[in-house]
C-alpha cells in the first residue's frame, strides 16, 4: 500500500490541473529508512511530459500527445534520482494523468511500463489520477505483482476542485 500525505496530493493535484488538457507525471520520493514498513511518500517532483515535443519531431514514430500519453526524459529522471539519494530520499514512485477517462491502468500504460511483459521498474509504485475539467476525482495505485501491475490502492481523498 502507498500513502499519499495531504501535502504530497496536494503537488500532484496542482501539476494535474496545470497540464490539463494534458497528461502529467511526476516522481515520488520518500526517506531511504523508511524502506521497510509503511510506504509514505513525502515529496512529489513533478517532470514534464515530453508527448508533444517528441509528436512534433516525429508523429509517425510518436503517435500520441500529451491529451493521451506521458513521455519523461529518462537522463534527467536519472539525475534526478541520483540526487534524490545523495540527499537521503528513495526513489518510491512514478505518477501520472489520465484525461477524462478514469483513474484505470490502461494497455499504453503496461505497454510502457512492461515492454514485452517485463517490468522497467518493478519496485515502484505507478499511481494514475483522474483529472476531468476543473475537477479532479481520484487516483489509484499500482505495483507488479510478478505478472502484471495490480491496483492496491485507491487514493479518493483526491476528490477535488479547481
């Protein structure tokens, strides 16, 4: 299970709304002691989606926008992570939108998380928020269980306004 602290949503909330009509995605992070027991993130770092630079550069190999798809910059995500630690954080998680389709684990999801059935990063929580127009109405976390990702939790303290 993953716990989202008030203020952790709160990042995420906001990253959401700023993209919408696009997806958002972002990292979570949490304290490297807390490995064990609970998982509580405690910072959300919001990334931005490259969907529609890479569209614009190339729309046959990158078919989709940012309206349906994340893209994140992975030697960035690297840095990011290798600075995370130097600090005494974890890398916990990846987040990201869906737009005006629920807060579900789609087939371009798995695909870019499992290409060819096998895990990119099989330790991290995948949490996917639902983000309409002005509102946002929750979001779901999912982990690899070893076939596939798995929801195991439902975060519907998200529920919120713009």
């Amino acid at each position: 299970m993953l716990t989202l602290p008030p203020e952790v949503i709160l990042v995420m909330q906001d990253h959401a709304f700023a993209a919408y009509p696009g997806e958002c995605c972002g990292l979570l992070f949490a304290p490297i002691h807390s490995s064990h027991g609970p998982q509580i993130a405690t910072r959300a770092l919001p990334v931005e989606n490259l969907a529609d630079k890479l569209h614009a550069l190339d729309p046959l190999e990158y078919p989709r926008t940012s309206r349906d798809a994340f893209a994140m910059n992975e030697a960035r995500i690297a840095r990011l992570v290798r600075e995370a630690e130097a600090a005494g954080e974890r890398w916990l998680g990846i987040w990201h939108s869906h737009i005006d389709c629920g807060a579900y684990w789609s087939s371009e999801d798995k695909r870019n998380a499992a290409p060819a059935g096998v895990p990119v990063y099989p330790t991290l929580f995948q949490t996917v928020i639902d983000c309409r127009p002005g509102r946002i109405i929750e979001a779901r976390t999912f982990l690899w269980d070893g076939t596939d990702y798995v929801p195991v939790t439902t975060h519907s303290d998200f529920a919120r306004t713009r």
